[in-house]
C-alpha cells in the first residue's frame, strides 16, 4: 500500500510539469527516438500533420519500408509499423491532471504475441506490475477438460500449448485491455484443432481509476 502511494504521489508529481503533453499527439511527438528505433521525429510528426489534414498518414520509416498511422484520438493512437508488426498507445486516467501512458507493442511471425509497457507523461518507465498486477497465465485461456472421454486428448492437446502467446488490444472507445490467446497459431494444426474446443474467448481487463491498475475479469481469476 505505501509503495502504491508513493508510486502515485511521484506520478502526480511528474504531471505538474508535463499538463501540457497530455493528449496522445503532444506525446507522441515528444517520444524519445530511443523507444521509437523505426520511426524518427520527423515520421512522428508528419503521421500527426497527414491525419489532422484528412490524408492517409503513411510514411517511409528508418528502415525505408512503409508505416502508417490508422487510428488518432484526444487520448489514443495506433500505428501499423510494418506488415507484422503493430503499436498503440493510450493514455489512462488517475486522476483529473494526471495520465499513464500505456503501449502496446504487437508481433505477428505469424502467431502475435504482445509487449506492454507503460510510462509517466515524460516517457520515464514505470514498473508494470504496479498497473497490470495480474497478467494473464496459460490456464485462465484454457477450460478443463468437461468429461474423462475428453481428458486425453485434453491432456496431449494442454502439453503441447507450453509457450503462452497473447496479442493484446487497448480500445480506442474506452479504457479497456483484451487478451487474446494465440499459442494456438504457433501449434501443429493437428494439435491445435485438438485443443480449440477448450479454448476460452478473450479476456477484457478495465482500467480502474482509483486504484491506477488494469484489473483482471473475474471469469480469467
């Protein structure tokens, strides 16, 4: 509890000099090159400039291939890097003047799995298990075997899934998080139709403001 406080304290604290960069664009642009290797300030900038003219906001990256921004709002942003590889940004609410940056770095080759991080308005990186204290785990994506005529094969399909994937998707609407398990998409395809019809739907987690901290859906505990 103290070091919550204290994590909160220094975050309110850190907003009294960064009330100016709190829509998705201002930190976007202000993003350090060191968390955005692909794409240069000047990349940023022109994604900004081409959406807010009603253009499609494609540029060439470092890499020389192609980037573009699909989605822009007050507080959230997505941006496809490449052909397999996608990143979003969304800004959460703690309190009136204070906001957490939250990303999500996605790779699809070809099962996609996902990278979360989350930062103060600056771009200093915050510790994720203070906003994201319970990940999902393998088995809130996977429902027990329901009769012993399933079990074996339940068993043979559940040991082959030892890798957990996920592909993770902030909403552009509101202040949720959904997982998605893809562990499957890496699998033998006979292994993975044995192990479908245990599978559970994704999980949606909401940010809850008072506590800074996605929360984790009940039905997934």
């Amino acid at each position: 509890m103290i070091r919550r406080y204290l994590l909160l304290l220094t975050l309110a604290l850190l907003a009294l000099g960064s009330l100016q960069a709190q829509e998705a664009k201002d930190c976007f642009k202000n993003m350090p090159d060191s968390l955005s290797p692909l794409l240069s300030a000047v990349n940023r900038a022109d994604f900004i400039d081409f959406l807010e003219s009603n253009m499609k906001a494609e540029v060439t990256n470092r890499l020389g291939g192609k980037s573009e921004m699909t989605a822009l709002s007050a507080d959230y942003l997505h941006v496809r890097l490449s052909p397999q590889s996608t990143w979003q940004m969304k800004l959460l609410p703690v309190n009136d003047s204070t906001k957490v940056i939250c990303t999500v770095a996605t790779v699809c080759a070809p099962a996609c799995d996902s990278h979360i991080r989350f930062y103060t308005p600056d771009w200093k990186e915050l510790p994720t298990a203070s906003f994201l204290p319970q990940p999902p785990v393998t088995d809130d994506f996977i429902a027990p075997a329901p009769d012993t005529v399933s079990v074996y094969r339940y068993r043979d399909a559940r040991r082959q899934a030892d890798l957990l994937l996920t592909e993770a998707a902030l909403s552009a609407d509101d202040v949720t998080l959904t997982f998605t398990f893809t562990t499957p998409d890496y699998m033998a395809r006979e292994a993975a139709e044995q192990l479908k019809p245990f599978v559970r739907r994704p999980f949606v987690y909401t940010w809850n403001r008072q506590q800074a901290r996605f929360v984790k859906p009940s039905a997934a505990r």
